[in-house]
C-alpha cells in the first residue's frame, strides 16, 4: 500500500519522463543569473519608493540642534536629548513628518516677543504680526474698560457680570482674529513630574513620529524646570478650531494613558493666548484655557 502511495505521489510513467526531461533542460546559472536581474530591479524600485516617500517628508525644526531630525532614529533622539538632563535648551522639539508647516525661525521672527518664538509651526499664510497688533489691542480695550467699570461706584454684582462678558467679548474676538489670520494652533497640555517625563516624553515623541497625534510636540527640558517641580510636555494640534481633531487628539492620549479616569484633566490652549500673554490670573479675567479633557471626551 505505501509503495502504490508512493508511486501515485511521482505520478505515471509518462509524467516521471516528462518531468525529468525538463530537469535534464534546466540551466541553473542561466535562471540564477535572470533571478539577480529581476531581484537587482525589484530593489532599485523599492529604493526609489522610499526616496520618494522620505522626500515627501517634512521637518519645521530642521538642523534645530535640540529638536529630532529626519536623518536619525526618534531612539537616538531621546538617546541624545533626555528632559531630565538637558541644561543648554529650554524646549525640546519632535514634529509630525507627515504635515508641512511653516520653519521654526518663521515664528520667532514674526512675533517679536520674548519666549513666543517656542510655540508650535506655523501653517503657511499665517500673519503673526497682525495678530499680535490686533489682539494686544483688543486686551487694551478690556483694560480700559475695567478701568472706567470700577470708577463708576455700581453694585459689585453688576461689575462682575460686566467685567464677565467684557473678558467673554475679547476671548471671541481674538479667536476670531486669529482664525482670520491662520494663527490657529494650539496644545493640549501636560505636566510630568521628574520622575515621569522621560518615560512620557519617550511615548509622546513616537507617536508624533508615527502620525497618531497632532502637528508636533515638546517637552520642557531640566534648564527650564529648575524653579519648578513638573515638566510642561505641548500638543500641538493644527487647528483650536477644528473640533475633530481636537477630540481625536484627546482620544489618542487617553488611549496613550496620558488621561486617567479620576483626578485633573488635560486643558487645551490656544496659541494666540500664549502669544498675547494670557496666562492663569491674567488682569482681563480671561480663562487660560478653551477645552477641557473631560468634556470633550464626554460631551463632543
């Protein structure tokens, strides 16, 4: 039984012949050499796609010397820039290869104030001098508003309610203004304690690499957490107004981990608040924040 198995395996007499006449007509190094020449053309096309594909690839902070570059791995980049012991820079940058946006330079050379050049890229057509004309203009406004409010002698009742829509007027204003003029990236913000920054900055940085966030990221290095005991790290999204992606931010990093079910949420920020100085406690009354974690999770 197994050698009529066998036999029916090989096939008949006729097939076995056929067969072997075309081992005997094979000519190895002939195929081989065809082999190379297919394989040597095969790899000069995948070669080519991936010229193509890292050509298409873009980098805001090119030659920055502490943010990522294109030409090494985002393991040499936390390898040679690690939060918790970098003195000679404030920021550290990694930004989304996979979407253009303005270089870094274009920023600071535009906004003409001090610590504003470490906000996110900018997209293209974005006029920040105009923001910046308008926007600290419009809290001018307020100001004197306030002003001329607590010289009245009215109800402290009626002040505050004032002084509630006079902030609310401005912040729709401003955003506004900076939708109009393309100023329109903001950041999802979160603080690290020294112990947690490497390990959070190590997540957050591969998966801006990898597209699965926004536009770019940063994390506040040793140099700039001397006098404090948190590291800020910055998401940066295209868009404060579009809510979407916002959300889908916010959904990554729950998914990331970086929002946990009980204790503070994330709070996003624009940057033209960061630009004109709006900051928790600022003399207009204005919230520093637009979005909180917790409802745009649950209620968008």
């Amino acid at each position: 039984m197994l050698d009529s198995d066998d036999s029916d395996f090989y096939g008949d007499e006729v097939e076995r012949d056929q067969l072997q006449r075309r081992v005997d007509g094979l000519k190895p190094a002939a195929w081989w050499r065809r082999h190379a020449a297919s394989a040597s053309r095969a790899e000069r096309h995948r070669s080519a796609k991936v010229s193509t594909s890292i050509s298409h690839l873009h980098n805001p902070y090119a030659g920055v010397a502490y943010a990522w570059q294109l030409t090494e791995t985002v393991n040499d980049f936390l390898s040679r820039l690690p939060p918790t012991v970098i003195e000679d820079y404030p920021w550290i940058y990694i930004c989304n290869p996979y979407i253009a946006r303005k270089p870094k330079e274009y920023t600071a050379k535009c906004t003409n104030v001090v610590g504003c050049e470490d906000e996110g890229p900018c997209a293209d057509g974005s006029d920040l001098a105009t923001l910046m004309e308008g926007g600290m203009e419009r809290l001018h406004m307020v100001s004197r508003f306030i002003d001329h409010l607590r010289n009245m002698n009215r109800p402290q009742s009626v002040v505050t309610q004032e002084l509630r829509k006079a902030s609310f007027d401005a912040t729709e204003d401003i955003l506004d203004l900076a939708q109009h003029l393309r100023v329109t990236c903001g950041k999802w913000m979160i603080f690290c304690t020294v112990s947690e920054v490497d390990a959070a900055w190590d997540v957050i940085a591969k998966a801006t690499a990898n597209n699965e966030l926004g536009i770019a990221a940063k994390v506040a290095s040793k140099l700039a957490t001397r006098a404090n005991t948190e590291h800020l790290i910055c998401v940066y999204t295209a868009d404060f107004n579009d809510k979407q992606d916002v959300k889908r931010v916010a959904s990554a990093l729950h998914r990331l981990g970086f929002l946990p079910s009980t204790g503070k949420p994330l709070y996003y920020k624009p940057d033209v608040y960061t630009y004109l100085g709006i900051s928790s406690q600022n003399p207009w009354g204005i919230k520093a924040s637009i979005y909180d974690s917790r409802i745009v999770l649950k209620e968008w």
